[in-house]
C-alpha cells in the first residue's frame, strides 16, 4: 500500500544535497568502521552494502566494511577503540548516544556519520545545529519522542476499549518510556480510562517499574532471551489481550523471535517500533523505516569519503515512517481491527 497522509505528516523536511563525489580524489580502499548488536548479514545492513555498491564501492577492490558485533551496549566503547587501530577512514554509529560517545571517544577527529535513532544529537550538544553541524560528525536523526508518543495513540486506536497500555523498555530508550507515559496521561486525563504498566528489559534481568500508573506485580528476575522474556510477560496473565507497545531499541530489534513468541503465547498484542518485529509476529508496528535509514546513511559515507568535511554536511531529520499491520498474528489473538485502520497502513501481511 501506499504510504498515507497521517504517516507522510510525521516527517520533517529532509536536508538535500547531490551525491556526486566532492572534489578531492576517493581513497584508494576505503574503510568504514562500524560497531552495532545485529549479525552482520542483518537486511538492513545488506541495504546499506547494497547503496555503497551503487555508489561505486566493491568490497575487498576499493571498500572494507570493518563491522564488529557486540553483544550490549557496554562494548561498544572498546570496539571502537579497536576500530581506531585498524586505521578506518570514517565511522558509522547507529542507534543510541552511548554509540556515538564511543566513536567520538576513538575517532580522533576521523568522519563520524551516525544515525541517531534513541536521541536528538542537537539537544543533547553533538552538534552545533542541523545545517552546519560543526565538528567531525554529521547523520541522521528519528525524531523518536514524537514516535513513542504516536505508538500510544495507534494502540488507542487499535484498541479503543482498553484499559490498560503495557510499555516496555530499557536503559537506553527511558526517553521514549517518558513520552509513552506522557501520552498515556494525556488519553487518561481526557477521562479515557487507561492506565499504563511499564516493563523495564536490560541485558540482565527483567522487573516491573511503578511510573505513578497502576503495576499489577513484580515477577522474578530473569535473565534475557526466550524464557527471561517469557517469565516478564507472565506479569500481564490478568491483563491478557490488552496492548504492549515496544520502544524503538537493539535488544527489542536483536531478540525480536524471542519476544514475540513470549507475546504470543499470553495472547498480548504489541505495538513494535520495527517493520521487523511485525514479520516476526508483533501485531502493528510503526516508526522508521530502518532498511531505507540504512540505504540513506550511505551517501553520508560517500560524501565523507569524497572529502567533504562533516561540519558542512546538513543533518537529515528522516522522513521515512512506514506503519505495518500483521493480519495473520490478528488472527491468531482473535483481534478485529477497523478496515479504516488497516487502510491506513504502508503494509499489510495477511
């Protein structure tokens, strides 16, 4: 389906520049360092690959994508950091802050392109603003909060009788739990009858929080993967049927099987932030569009490598938002959605 208006609304206007080569010859080989939680054969890491290719750059003739994995956000300071010994001509963060500190940490001076996903690289200082952003790194940015807050309004939709929004989160993405509660309220205060549970997920355990709404109870601490995500949702036994909604995060996006068998297996329909969670069985997702983010971020690399300084680079507020519907895990949870509904979304898999 086509992408409609609600959704085309959310995107702010994207900074444009061509992609044609800058002025200074192109590195012999050039080398892309890059540290992230997904598999190296992740699509949307392909994607990216792909647009280099398009660019003009083949692996292993005249371009080295340096990737390596790590398995929480501790590791990325020191990945970098061994990045920065293999002599890589330009960085790639993506995703959280604590990404970006790790490649400023071990850039030294190197081209930083990132792709902020969990914050606002100008409100939070690491640039100087959005046209010349100063210094050596340049990107973009999801305006996330305003997402968060949407996927609470879309479960309101979805769900227009619900009473409870379940809203799941970890350490790095507490900003967007802020504005999903902030929303909640806001529905709760029009006298529609909401109340919000907040699911805290780390690295090494699982625990309810109380944000001032209502917490049915606090299961016990589990370690992640299939049976930690299926012990914390066992906290939502005597709210099945009504909504969880997942941030925009690494851990929700690596171990998205494993959470939405836990999800579907109590019954509980999800709000993702990922295109991918939907295809691994979450019933609605909506945010950005990760695969394009990815395609888009190389023509930052491939300005950089032209030699184009960072601080002349405007940063993009991306406008790629794309909203799935999955009828098939509708189906199997016994939910009704409005053809309105499903109307409005980019794709649907039945």
């Amino acid at each position: 389906m086509n992408r409609r208006d609600f959704i085309t609304l959310l995107g702010w206007g994207a900074a444009t520049w061509p992609i044609a080569a800058g002025a200074q010859q192109q590195p012999k080989m050039l080398r892309v360092g890059f540290v992230g939680m997904q598999p190296r054969e992740a699509p949307h890491y392909t994607n990216f690959l792909k647009r280099m290719a398009e660019l003009g750059y083949q692996e292993g003739r005249n371009f080295t994508f340096d990737y390596i994995q790590t398995p929480n956000v501790e590791g990325y300071e020191s990945n970098y950091r061994e990045l920065a010994t293999r002599k890589v001509d330009v960085f790639l963060a993506v995703g959280n802050e604590p990404a970006l500190r790790a490649a400023l940490s071990a850039a030294d001076g190197k081209p930083i392109a990132f792709l902020a996903v969990d914050f606002d690289p100008l409100a939070k200082g690491y640039v100087a603003n959005l046209s010349h952003p100063g210094g050596n790194v340049t990107g973009i940015f999801v305006r996330q909060l305003e997402l968060a807050a949407k996927r609470v309004e879309i479960a309101r939709e979805a769900f227009p009788h619900a009473t409870v929004v379940g809203i799941a989160f970890d350490a790095i993405s507490s900003e967007q739990r802020d504005a999903a509660v902030e929303a909640a309220r806001k529905i709760r205060d029009k006298a529609q009858k909401i109340a919000a549970h907040l699911l805290e997920v780390s690295p090494d355990d699982l625990e309810w929080k109380d944000h001032k709404f209502q917490v049915k109870g606090v299961p016990d601490k589990a370690k992640t993967g299939e049976q930690g995500y299926a012990g914390a949702f066992d906290a939502m036994d005597d709210v099945r049927g009504q909504p969880i909604i997942l941030p925009a995060g690494p851990i929700f996006l690596r171990d998205r099987a494993a959470i939405a068998q836990a999800l579907l297996e109590r019954r509980i329909p999800s709000i993702a932030s990922f295109r991918e969670n939907m295809e691994a069985g979450a019933l609605i997702s909506y945010g950005f569009d990760l695969m394009g983010l990815f395609y888009d971020i190389a023509s930052y690399i491939h300005r950089l490598a032209g030699g184009t300084k960072p601080s002349d680079l405007p940063i993009e507020q991306s406008p790629r938002f794309y909203m799935a519907v999955n009828l098939k895990t509708a189906a199997s949870l016994g939910v009704a959605l409005s053809d309105v509904f499903v109307a409005r979304a980019n794709e649907v898999r039945e």
